[in-house]
C-alpha cells in the first residue's frame, strides 16, 4: 500500500508472505519522490523481504553471522570487556553458525535452539535453563551490535521467538573448614594464584575484573581497587581488607597487572583463563559443585553477616538492584539464631 502524506512525501507499507513462515513479514518507511518512484521502491521492497525473508537486509560490513560475531568481539576487545571465557563461547557459537548470512541465521539458530532443549547431556541429565539462555544472550548480543552499528533495523533475537528460561540462583557457601581446605589447596597446587582467591573470598567481584585489572587501578592512599568499566557498565571502587593491604602494596613496579603469576623466564603474566587451574585446586580439595563465580556470593553473604549496609555491598560488587536478595545465602537455623524479639511481646495480661 501506497498513501501519499504529502507533497511528494509517500508512507510504503509492505506485507509479504514468505516461505517458512506462519505470519507475514511487514515493512513501512517513508519515501521522498514522484509515486512512480515510490512504486519502484515498493517493488525493492518486497524483493529484499522475499530474498531476505526476515525484517533486515544483509549489512554491508557482515554478510554473515561469523564476520557479524568477529565484529562484536572487535568491540568487546577495545573496550577490554573480552574474557577468555565468553571469548570462548562466542567463538563456539561462531564455528556453528559463522558460514550462515546474517539474515538467514535466525532460522537455523531457532532449530538448533530447540534441539539443544529436547537433547539430554553427557551426563544423562536435560539441559539447565542457563544452559539455554547462555547462547542467546550471546546471538542477541551480536545482532545488538549490528543494530547500534546501524547496519540492521531491528534484533531478529526478539524475547517471543526465543523466551528466557527462568533459572534458579546457585546458593552455594563454604563452611570454614571447606574454607580452609580450598585455601591449603590452591597454595600447595597453585600457589601464585592464592591472592586471586583469597580477595574473592573476602570482596565480591567477577573474576575478569581481577584478571584484566592493571597494576594502576589500585590506589595506595584510598586502599581500593578501581574498575572502570564493570559488566554492570558503571564503574566500581573495590575496598582491600587489611590483610591483604601488603600484597597490593608489594606488587613489583615492573609487574602491570594486579594479580599474575611469572613463567620460566621471570616474566610477569596475567591470567588468561584459571579454569584448569580452578578443577585442579577443586579436586585437591575434594570439593564439588563449587564455581569460581560462586565466591562472589559467598564474600557478599559475609560482607552483609558482618553487618554492612546491603547498599554499600550493591555499591561494591556493581549491582544496580537489589540482588543480594537472590544471591545471599540462605540459612534459616542462623537467621533463628539471630532473631531479636521486641520485649514483653508475649506478656500480655489474659482475661
């Protein structure tokens, strides 16, 4: 449909059944030109939309999914928000569907989605709903990318198409002796790795903040650890307990990361990966279902037993609500143990 919204100003409004398709895929933009114009570019229109089969056309600077993706991780990289282990994952998620044009990916994404749902794992046991979500928070990120890049015009990832799967929040803590165990583990097997450890046990963070944090992002007179950019997109002044004041303060000038390890030449590393590493110090342990982000809940559950405002723990470990409602661990015998009662609440007169 052609209307006409003024002088040489046309309002195209398109809607084309396409192949594969339940519902018809809709168009409308405003054209500036003569109505013939406006019919030839109705006619482009729904060539693209039946070539295409989707809202987007193919951008110019990523046809497919895989430069798409080699684009985002660009971005990520700059801004130094690329951890190994996301790196990982968007390049998994690369090797699958990097051949596929961008328009087209979509589709195959949605069936290799519901196959992933259907499909039990190694272990017999049916995918987790973060397990689901994981990939298309990835897929949807990379289209958002191409959005804000202005080469698409709107995210084929849409919230209906591929809804989130509501996940259960881990509630995973350490007592003091499985406190101590991973402690003598990690020194005996990783013992260049025990600082790492030992500040996420004791200040809530993500552990590519520690990873990626250089030598100048701590402050020797405020004695906190600066995060300019957090996963929260806000930047993040981490305090440095007192037992830990001299390791920070004792860090070789030469050194420019805030926590590293030096190979066999001396040279100072940053940790690129502490997965292997993590397994290792675990089974040294013998402790299970234990994940290093795990220990970003578990300093912030001491943070608030200690008796810190929950504020200032949102404010430290970078959360914008409040989240350590879902992630403080829950134990109901201590919480008992702590109830103050309002005096004489039960000594009411009878009769």
């Amino acid at each position: 449909m052609i209307a006409k919204k003024g002088q040489n100003i046309w309002q195209i409004k398109v809607s084309v059944r396409v192949p594969g398709r339940t519902d018809p895929v809709k168009k409308q933009e405003l054209f500036y030109g003569a109505k013939t114009e406006a019919e030839c570019r109705q006619a482009e229109i729904i060539r693209q939309l039946r070539d295409c089969g989707s809202l987007t056309y193919l951008p110019k600077n990523a046809r497919t999914f895989g430069e798409a993706a080699d684009l985002y991780l660009a971005k990520l990289r700059a801004q130094g928000r690329l951890s190994a282990r996301y790196s990982y994952e968007v390049v998994r998620l690369r090797r699958e569907f990097g051949h596929l044009p961008v328009n087209k990916m979509p589709d195959y994404f949605e069936a290799w989605m519901k196959h992933l749902i259907r499909t039990p794992m190694r272990s017999g046991r049916m995918p987790s709903p973060a397990t689901i979500n994981r990939p298309v928070e990835i897929v949807r990120a990379v289209y958002n990318h191409l959005v804000a890049m202005e080469e698409m015009e709107r995210n084929p990832i849409t919230a209906l198409r591929f809804p989130k799967r509501k996940e259960k929040p881990r509630d995973r803590y350490l007592t003091a002796e499985e406190r101590a165990r991973l402690i003598q583990a990690v020194y005996r097997r990783r013992p260049q790795m025990l600082p790492l450890i030992q500040y996420m046990l004791l200040v809530p963070c993500r552990v590519s903040e520690l990873t990626m944090a250089r030598r100048e992002q701590y402050n020797p007179f405020t004695n906190t650890v600066y995060i300019p950019d957090s996963k929260a997109g806000i930047p993040i002044n981490k305090p440095v307990p007192e037992e830990m004041t001299e390791y920070f303060r004792s860090i070789p000038a030469e050194c420019p990361w805030l926590f590293f390890w030096t190979d066999g030449h001396g040279a100072y590393r940053r940790y690129a990966s502490i997965k292997r590493a993590w397994a290792e110090c675990l089974k040294a342990a013998g402790l299970s279902n234990l994940r290093i982000h795990d220990l970003r809940h578990i300093s912030a559950t001491d943070l608030y037993e200690a008796g810190n405002p929950e504020r200032q723990i949102m404010d430290v470990a970078g959360w914008k609500t409040p989240m350590l409602t879902t992630y403080r661990h829950k134990d109901s015998l201590r919480s008992a143990q702590r109830i103050i009662f309002k005096p004489d609440a039960g000594n009411r007169a009878v009769g």
